[in-house]
C-alpha cells in the first residue's frame, strides 16, 4: 500500500475525513468542482455615483466601472485634484464638488461611499435618506454605537439596500468556511479566530488624520467576519485586554481618542455559546494580512481546507467566477465580488451578504472591547442587531 492510500485509510479509521477546496488541493481521489459560472441577472445597467479617492484609492479599486450591470454616472472628492483623478479612473465625465451635492442627482441609483471611517454612517445614512442605494468601505460605523443605529434607522425608513463592503467576507478561505457551515458541515462552531495585522497603521496619511491613534478595535471588521460572515451569527459578550506599546501615536495625549493601546486582543461569547477571539494590531513587526480559522462539533477549516467527520455535505466550496472584465482585485481577491454582491442585491431585490444586521455586528463588538480593554478587561454585554 502506498503512502497516500495508507493515509486515507488511517484518516477514515479515525472518523476525521478530509476535503480540500481547488483543483491544486481537490480530496484526494475525487475531481475539484467546477466553478460555478457567472450568469447575468438582467441587462439593467444600475446607475452609480462614487465619492472619494484617498490614500487607499478605494473609490477606483472595487471595479464599479468594469461591472456589465452598471454605469458609473458620477464621482465626487472633495479634493479637485483627487476628483479629476477618480472620474479618469472610472471613466466618468460628470463630477461633484461634494456628497452632499451628489445626493440631489435624481438619476444617481446607488452611492458608494469610499470615505474616511468616521464618516461612513453619516453618508450612508444620508444617502439613504435621498432614496438611494448605499455602500460604504469599512468600517459602518466608527467611535459611537449612536451612530451606527442612526444608520439602521436610515436603512429601515429607506427600504433600499446597505451594504459594508467587507474584504474578509470574501476571501477564498472564509467564503468555503461559509459554504461549509451553510451546508452543516461544522454543527455548532465552538471556537473560531480572526486576526487583523497591520503594523504601524496609524502613521499612514488620513483625512483629518482620522487614522492617528485610533484604537484598535475601532476597525475591527476584517477579523469579525471570521465568524460573523461565517455564520451570520453575532457576538454577545467580551472581555479584550490591550497592550500599550511603543507606536508613538498610541501614547497618553498623542491622539484625539485618548488611546494608549496599539494592540487589543478580545475573547468574545458568540450567540451560539462558543467562543471567539480576535486579535487587531497595529504594533507587531513581521506579521501581517487578514486570517482566521474556525472550529465545531463536527470538522474545522484553516485556510481552505476542510477536516470532520462531514465532508458529505460539503457543496462546492469555490468563489464563483466574476462577471466578464472584472478583476477579483485586492485584499485576498475580493474587491470585485464584493461588487458584484451590490449591483445582484440590487438587480434581484434581495439583501446583500453584508446587511446592515452584519454590519453592526462585525462593527459595534470592537467599540464595546475597546471600552473593556480600557476597563482591564472587564466583561460587557454586546447590544445584539437582527430584523
């Protein structure tokens, strides 16, 4: 018997099973599954405005002005120089000088806010409240719990869609644990990870300098969706210690927060009765990127492979193709499918993965672990968001 057999024979002694996702890392014995093709829901093109182009240059990068199903019709920056940029980039002639200018244009459909984070609730909130469709960069809201329920408020009274654009929601690794979870692969998760690696991200250049000390947990939504994306769960209850290292923007009086932490690291209650702890940091050298894993009754998944006693109910594991002409992009390939998401909720009248409800619950948990790791860990209860 050879080393491959002897080890599928040991695997299926053990109960464990294993499934992998891709054609490079297909179960052994077994053909990867096809990509499920993309098919075009209508031949509407969704009329679209995009406001901002900063440093990260996100009002471009999501790929609106590729999608078959839209037509980016204007662009706004409140910088002119960085609006004539955006309006070459999406291929748009028709600017304006501000948000607030744009929401006026009646034949605008959907607005996509690539603003600065404190700003997201606000802008959607009045986008939504001109009657369009809105969607924001991370994270929904920023500082306050206030704010981003004035947006669930907005997003109800407007019956249009919202959505956070997410990155980890669809990266290849968390869109298969979602799959997988779906299909009743995992049972309950007893324990998932999310971590977030940036290191000195206070330092880079910001709108007002919004990104100077800002607490970590402020911007937790790349780690969050490690179980919120996963299992549209929510969060309950958290204890986060902080550390107060050496970044000079998270020192006492540096910044406009009141900071003192560069990294907090936060064990979380889900709502299924396990356990979830997230790690955000902008102070450890060597480590960076999105990651997280994930663990339950019956298998788990690091990265995009699958181990459990349930690989029979594993569905197709794989992102679907994009539309023709788009770019699946940055951050783990997901730019263009968060876009895509948008423009099908839209198109079928459906609500986008990342709701409002997922939103606030990737979201609002960072603020109440940032007011814990202040407190030396004390545990809070987390307000729950659902329809």
């Amino acid at each position: 018997m050879n080393d491959s057999n002897s080890r599928r024979t040991f695997l299926k002694a053990a109960g464990l099973g294993l499934t992998a996702l891709g054609s490079a890392d297909a179960a052994q014995g077994e053909e990867p599954a096809a990509v499920k093709k993309w098919e075009p829901l209508s031949d509407r093109k969704v009329r679209v405005g995009i406001v901002g182009y900063g440093r990260c240059r996100f009002g471009a990068l999501f790929g609106f002005q590729d999608h078959p199903n839209v037509e980016v019709v204007a662009v706004s920056d409140l910088f002119p120089d960085r609006c004539a940029k955006l309006a070459k980039a999406c291929r748009c002639e028709k600017t304006y000088p501000s948000l607030e200018a744009m929401v006026k244009d009646d034949s605008i459909e959907a607005i996509f806010c690539a603003t600065d984070g404190p700003s997201h609730a606000r802008h959607c909130s009045l986008v939504l409240d001109s009657g369009k469709h809105a969607a924001s960069a991370v994270p929904a809201c920023f500082e306050t719990i206030e704010d981003g329920e004035r947006l669930l408020e907005s997003v109800k009274a407007s019956g249009k869609k919202y959505m956070m654009f997410e990155t980890s929601s669809f990266h290849a690794d968390l869109y298969a644990m979602r799959q997988a979870y779906k299909a009743g692969a995992f049972g309950r998760l007893v324990y998932s990870e999310g971590d977030y690696y940036h290191y000195g991200v206070m330092a880079l250049a910001s709108y007002k300098d919004w990104r100077k000390g800002m607490p970590p947990m402020w911007y937790p939504t790349h780690s969050t969706a490690y179980y919120i994306s996963v299992t549209d769960g929510s969060f309950t209850e958290v204890s986060c210690q902080g550390f107060r290292g050496d970044l000079p923007e998270a020192q006492p009086g540096a910044n406009v927060y009141e900071n003192p932490m560069d990294s907090e690291i936060g064990l979380f209650k889900t709502s299924e009765g396990g356990m979830c702890r997230i790690a955000i940091t902008w102070g450890v050298r060597g480590m960076s990127g999105e990651k997280g894993r994930v663990g339950g009754e019956f298998g788990s998944m690091a990265g995009t492979q699958y181990q459990g006693t349930k690989g029979n109910l594993l569905p197709n594991l794989q992102r679907p193709s994009l539309p023709p002409g788009m770019q699946g992009g940055d951050h783990g390939g997901s730019h263009g499918y968060l876009t895509d998401e948008f423009i099908s909720a839209i198109l079928s009248d459906r609500k986008p993965m990342v709701d409002i409800y997922a939103a606030l619950n990737m979201t609002i948990p960072g603020i109440i672990a940032h007011r814990s790791a202040m407190r030396g860990g004390e545990l809070l209860k987390i307000p729950q968001y659902g329809p």
